[in-house]
C-alpha cells in the first residue's frame, strides 16, 4: 500500500490506501448423487457432504453487511441512521498508511509561497491550497494548520474570510486548505455525502510530511462549520496526527469518538440559527439526511470525557459577548474548552459581516484565538484556556482563549497571546483587533449556557455550512 510519493513540487501523486477495493464471494459446489455404493464408505462421505451443505447454507444466508472484509472499506466504515444522539453509527476509522520518511531526514523542502497541490487518493485527484511561509525551506521543522471550509465555501473565500493562510505564515505556519468534494465534507462517512475525507486529510499529511519539514508534534486543524465538523471527525479518526484543534460554528461530535487525543477550543454564537447553541433546530436534508445540531456544551463535555478529562469545568466572563468555559481536570499539557459568542450568530468572529447568517462578534479574532491556541500545544504539562487542575499555569507563549489577542509574531515561534487565563475575567482588557467595533456594550451578566431564541430558517447560504 503506497502513502504517497511525490512527482514535483506541484503535483503529487501517491495513492493513499483505502481506495475503492472489491472482494467478491465466490461459492460453488456440486454434489452428484448416484447409485449407492458397494462398499461401506458412504455412510462417512455422505454426512461430510451434508455437513459441507449446511456451513455453504449458512454462510450464504448471513447478512452481508455483517461480514468484515467483504465490502470496499468505503462501504464498510459506513453506518445507518442510529447511535447515541440519533446520527450515525459509530464505525471503525478507514485504514490511513503510515507516514512516509521526514522530509526533515531527506532534506526536501518547498519554497515559499501559495500554490495549488494535488495528492492522488483512491481512484480520483483531490487538491488543496498549501502557503509556506519565508524561510519555510531552511531546515527547520515548520508546524502545520489545516484550515476547512465550510459546506458550498470555495477554499479561496474561506481564505478570504478567514485570513488564517496569511495570519499563519506570517506566525511561522504552513497553511493547507483542502478542499472538500463539491465543496462538502463527509464528516458523516456516508457513502452517498462522497469519497472519505479521513482518508483524503491523510494521503495530504503524508504528502506533505514526505515533500518538506514539518514538525509532526505542531500539525493542528480549524475549521469553519461543516469545515469544523470535519476537523472533530478527523481529530477522532487519527488521534496521533493533531496535536490540537480549533473549531468555529461546529454542530456534531461523532458518536464513536472514542480516544481522541488533541485539545479542543470550540467557538460559537449564542444566537447561531443554523446550529443553535443549545442544539436542535431544523433537520439537515439530502445527503445529511436528519441530522441536527447537538448541543454545544453537552458535545464538548463528551470530547472532555473521552480524552481523559474530568466533567469539572467553569465559567469565567473574559470580555464583553465572550464567555470562556474551561474544563478543569485535564490531562496534563491537554485542554477543553468553549468560548460562547454572545449575539454571534453562524459566523466566524472577527471576520467581515455576513447579515445572512447572523452577528459577528467584532472584538475578538477568531483567527488570532486559534493561533494562540495552537502555540501552546503540545504544552508540557501547562493549559491555555484556563483548566489548570492538569496542568498547572497557562503555556508560556500562549493564553486563555478568550485573551487570544496580541497580533503574531513570525516566524520561529507562534503568536503570543495576553493577557493570561489565569487573570480574573474583570482585570482583562477589551481586545481591539483590526476592524474591531468601538460600541462600548455592557458584558451580560448571565454567563454562557444560552437558549437559541431565533428559529433556524432553512438551508444555511453557502459557506454557513
């Protein structure tokens, strides 16, 4: 099984195993009666024959959907409508080969700058922008984001709205934005949403770890709504490749998440209308056929479980329509949390408004908050949302989420961020990135856990997916 190989700086075109296999069964038999024997050996030889008849009979009426290794690993890592929260059921994660050898180990490097690469997953080329920064091809192991789109959101336009490729290399990052099967994700692993992206984020990371010097402890992943639902899927199905993971707007945790091993940061708006913050809300249609929105704080208890964190968490006003939720007895150098934007509605705070899918937080970057985030992992036993019965005090370098406001730093290490979580949420100045509004608002007074009070309206436009 190739883990892909490239053919130039451009175009790569290893095959990532997992493609579309095809096993048939292949059972036939034919049993010729004819006059008894003379001898006595008949009796035997016809019990072994009706013994051979009922084990073809009874391999031939079992479900095939029940068999391993009788359908395309597509196919078989698939489940029905069902599970705990009434999505899918929870299946096994497709088989990802193997990183390659470093290019740290073989000296290959890429320069700087944005282009468009193609890596051959399966039987089809899928492509993702990739931005180095300067000084990216020097020898020293550059740390990774991936950065996805969300549903009908060309890559260009998430970049556009997002700015996370030129906030990133300016920190040092390499930015790749893959992008997604007529712009969706199956981050529900149904056949009929499209080809496996588990597979596809993977054949990437191996190329990308194959063609230039990536530090494989700094790969992290953001993502913007169904982007960010497929950063969840990808943080459960290859726990060793994230070292943390940023999510925007997000709406399901997979049911079968079982060890993850990233920390977690989920930002989302109180009054989103497409995935509401306390879940609900109108039923995806055709290929999400049904799902909804499961409930932010529930979803992101469950992710804390599973990576060995206790239910504690508290709630700390960090600025006004910011409240940071932390939980508090992680692993530790492990972190969850959640910031709840209040009056944000399905939009990536920060950003240039977008009416249509409701408020954007202004005072606070989303793209900043990530980056901060991500420069404190892996964290040595330090937290930077503020859950400090693991770990101790917040990541030199890094901050509480919701203090994720300095501007970057490039390139060596990543942006610092203050103040630190660790300051009461009253002593911690408003932020004022670039494009910030001045509307001096009170803080609210009731701290994050808010009903959704508007009606989702249907379809979300594209890219509020």
């Amino acid at each position: 099984m190739a883990t892909g190989n490239s053919a130039g700086r451009r175009r790569s075109h290893g095959r990532a195993g997992g493609g579309t296999a095809r096993q048939g069964l292949a059972r036939s038999s034919a049993l010729r009666y004819g006059s008894r024997p003379a001898n006595t050996l008949w009796l035997p030889l016809t019990a072994a024959a009706g013994v051979l008849l009922l084990l073809v009979w009874y391999a031939m009426s079992q479900d095939p959907g029940e068999e391993t290794g009788s359908s395309s690993p597509v196919a078989s890592a698939l489940g029905g409508v069902g599970g705990a929260s009434g999505g899918p059921a929870a299946v096994a994660a497709p088989t990802v080969p193997p990183p390659p050898r470093s290019g740290c180990e073989t000296g290959s490097s890429l320069p700087a700058g944005v282009t468009t690469e193609t890596v051959h997953v399966g039987d089809v080329d899928r492509q993702f922008l990739l931005a180095v920064p300067q000084g990216g091809g020097a020898g020293a192991a550059l740390p990774l984001v991936l950065n996805l789109h969300g549903y009908g959101q060309p890559a260009q336009e998430l970049e556009q709205y997002t700015q996370m490729a030129d906030s990133g290399t300016r920190a040092g990052y390499a930015v790749a934005t893959p992008v997604g099967a007529s712009n969706r994700w199956n981050f529900t692993r149904l056949a009929k949403v499209g080809p496996d992206d588990v597979l596809f984020v993977g054949a990437l990371l191996n190329d990308l770890t194959g063609r230039m010097c990536l530090d494989p402890k700094r790969v992290f992943a953001s993502g913007f709504s169904d982007g960010a639902d497929m950063v969840l899927a990808l943080a459960c199905a290859l726990p060793d490749r994230f070292a943390a993971v940023v999510t925007v707007a997000s709406s399901r945790l997979p049911d079968g998440c079982a060890a993850p091993r990233a920390s977690l940061l989920e930002l989302h708006g109180t009054e989103d209308r497409i995935a509401p913050w306390n879940g609900g809300g109108q039923a995806r249609t055709a290929p999400y056929d049904g799902l909804v929105a499961q409930p932010v704080e529930a979803r992101t208890d469950r992710y804390a479980r599973a990576l060995g964190c206790g239910g504690e968490h508290s709630t700390a006003q960090d600025f006004t329509h910011v409240a940071r939720t932390a939980w508090t007895t992680c692993p530790a150098g492990k972190d969850v949390g959640a910031l709840a934007m209040q009056g944000g509605g399905h939009t990536w705070p920060g950003a240039a408004p977008r009416p249509e899918l409701g408020g954007t937080v202004t005072n606070l970057s989303a793209t900043v908050v990530a980056l901060a985030f991500f420069s404190g992992h892996p964290a040595d036993g330090r937290t930077v949302t503020g859950g400090t019965s693991g770990g101790g005090a917040p990541a030199a370098g890094g901050a509480g989420a919701g203090g994720a406001t300095a501007t970057t730093q490039p390139p060596a290490g990543a942006p610092s961020a203050t103040p630190s979580a660790s300051a009461a949420p009253g002593d911690q100045p408003e932020p004022t990135p670039t494009g910030a509004s001045d509307d001096p608002a009170p803080a609210p007074s009731v701290p994050p856990g808010p009903t959704a009070s508007a009606t989702p309206t249907g379809e979300a436009p594209a890219g509020g997916g």
